[in-house]
C-alpha cells in the first residue's frame, strides 16, 4: 500500500466535505420557498440563517488550508492540457491508454481551482450579504451584485461537488477509500496516477 493523503490531508479535507453539505442545504432553503423545508429541518429558520455564514468561513479556512497543502500539485501544466485532449478514453474507462499523470490529473486539478475561486467569491459577496445594512442605500448595485455574485459561484461550486463525489464514489473505485483511510494499492496508483506512483 502507499500512502497517499496523510492525517492532517484528510482531516481538513472533510471539515471541508461536511461543512459544505451543510451550507449546500442551507443556502438552498435559502434559494427558493420550495426547498424551504431544508431549513426547517435544519434546525428552523433562524437559526440556519444565523448558522450558515459562518459555516462559510470553516468552509473557507478549509480551503486556504487546502490550498496551502495542495495548490504546489494542481498547478495546469502542458501534460494537463495533452491529458484533456484525450479525456475520451477517461471517459471510457480506458486509463492506461492516456498520458501518465501526476498525483491530480486535470480534472482534479481545475476542480480544486473551482473551489478556490468560487470559495472566494462567496466569502466577497457572502460579507456583503451578511453585512447588508452597512452598505448605504447609494450603493445599492452593491447588494445587487452580491446575491448575483453568491448565487453565480454557488450554483458553479454545485455543479462541481455533484462530479467531484460522482467521480470519488462510483467511477474512481478505491478513490473514496484513499481519502478515508490514506492509502491506495501500488496498481490502483499505477492505473490512475503513474507519475505520481513512480
Ligand atoms: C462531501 C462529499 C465529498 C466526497 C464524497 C469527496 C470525495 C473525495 C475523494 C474520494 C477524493 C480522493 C480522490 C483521489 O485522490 O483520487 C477527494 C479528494 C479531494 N476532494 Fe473531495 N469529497 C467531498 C467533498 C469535497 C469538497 C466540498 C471539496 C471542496 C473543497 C473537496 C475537495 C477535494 C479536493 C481538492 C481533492 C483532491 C483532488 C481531487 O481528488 O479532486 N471535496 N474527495
């Protein structure tokens, strides 16, 4: 076996996992009266209200942790890009038939990114919301543009946590595993990530 996310790696990695469940249901019941019902579940109203925000800053201190402990490996390289030009055969489950990849392939890679700049969008525009009184009434763009901002960047970091625990559950088996546990096989490190591995 060989160890691939250590201790601390997977720690901050479901603070990161479940926080963001949280403010997933959350910031829906927030969305729209028909999913309001999340909230009530939640704990009620008010309290998810006052909750969520915050859970936003865990979330985003997950992720400047993340980006301290991974950011060297999700830089976009030219083997990335070769990589997302033959994302076809990844697709058909025909991995030893594409470029060798790293310890992230691109995929993973411009996930990561999502997170990123979405988490920080949402922490910019979720301050403004959480905040709204101070903004004077001249500047009201300004509100506008944070509920445009959060729910942009929101819906963008949903569309990526869906593939994320997509490709972590069912696609990459032995994937989940390895963020549990720590560790992988020599041939699941092989298959997936054969630089990585050597
Ligand atoms: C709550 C449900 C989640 C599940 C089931 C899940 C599952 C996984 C799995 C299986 C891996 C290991 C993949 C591998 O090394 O091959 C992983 C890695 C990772 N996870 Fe998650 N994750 C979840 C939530 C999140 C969230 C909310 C973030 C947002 C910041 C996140 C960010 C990452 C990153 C950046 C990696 C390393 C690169 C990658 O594999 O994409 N995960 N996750």
């Amino acid at each position: 076996m060989i160890l691939r996310y250590t201790l601390k790696e997977r720690i901050v990695h479901w603070v990161a996992g479940f926080v963001y469940v949280y403010l997933l249901l959350t910031g829906l019941a927030f969305y729209t009266p028909k999913l309001y019902w999340l909230a009530v579940a939640l704990g009620g109203g008010t309290t998810s209200r006052e909750w969520h925000p915050w859970a936003g800053l865990v979330f985003v201190a997950a992720t400047v942790f993340m980006y301290r402990m991974w950011a060297a490996d999700m830089r976009i390289t030219d083997a990335d890009r070769e990589w997302s030009r033959a994302i076809g055969r990844y697709v058909r489950n025909e991995d030893a038939h594409l470029p060798p990849v790293g310890r992230y392939n691109a995929g993973q890679k411009y996930f990561f990114w999502l997170m990123f700049l979405g988490g920080a969008l949402l922490l910019i525009s979720g301050v403004a919301m959480w905040f709204t009184a101070s903004i004077p009434w001249s500047l009201r763009w300004l509100r506008h543009a944070a509920v445009l901002v959060h729910v942009s960047a929101g819906l963008a970091t949903i569309g990526g946590f869906i593939i994320h625990v997509y490709m972590g559950t069912a696609v990459v088996r032995g994937g989940f595993t390895s963020i549990v546990r720590g560790e992988v096989s020599e041939e699941w490190a092989r298959t997936h990530h054969r630089m990585w591995k050597r």
